[in-house]
C-alpha cells in the first residue's frame, strides 16, 4: 500500500505478520533496495520487525 501525498510505502513483513514503512523523497536519484529475509530462510536480516525501516535501505544498481 502507498501514501502518495506523504511519500510513504507500506509492505507486510511476513516473518512477524507486522506492517513496516518506507518513506521516499520525489527528488531522490539513487536506486535503493531493502531486504527483509534471505531466500528460503525463515530467519529476518533486517534489524527492525516493525515500523520504519527507511534507514535500513542500502543503494543499489537500478534494476530498469
């Protein structure tokens, strides 16, 4: 789910069964990536479980 007018993406986090957020700046350039769980693990690698995990985003190649 997203927000448009406050710049903010919703995701569920499948691990808690918990909402998190991501908020985005319409000018920002850089390609950014968040991972919540590695591939066929039940495990999170994202140190937050809920909330806001905006400062959790790390950069990364455009995928486009």
């Amino acid at each position: 789910m997203a927000d448009h007018r406050q710049h903010v993406y919703y995701l569920a986090n499948t691990l808690t069964m918990d909402s998190v957020w991501i908020h985005f700046s319409p000018d920002h350039q850089d390609c950014q990536r968040l991972q919540l769980q590695k591939e066929k693990s039940t495990e999170s690698v994202c140190p937050v479980q809920s909330g806001d995990v905006s400062r959790y985003l790390t950069l990364c190649e455009n995928p486009f």
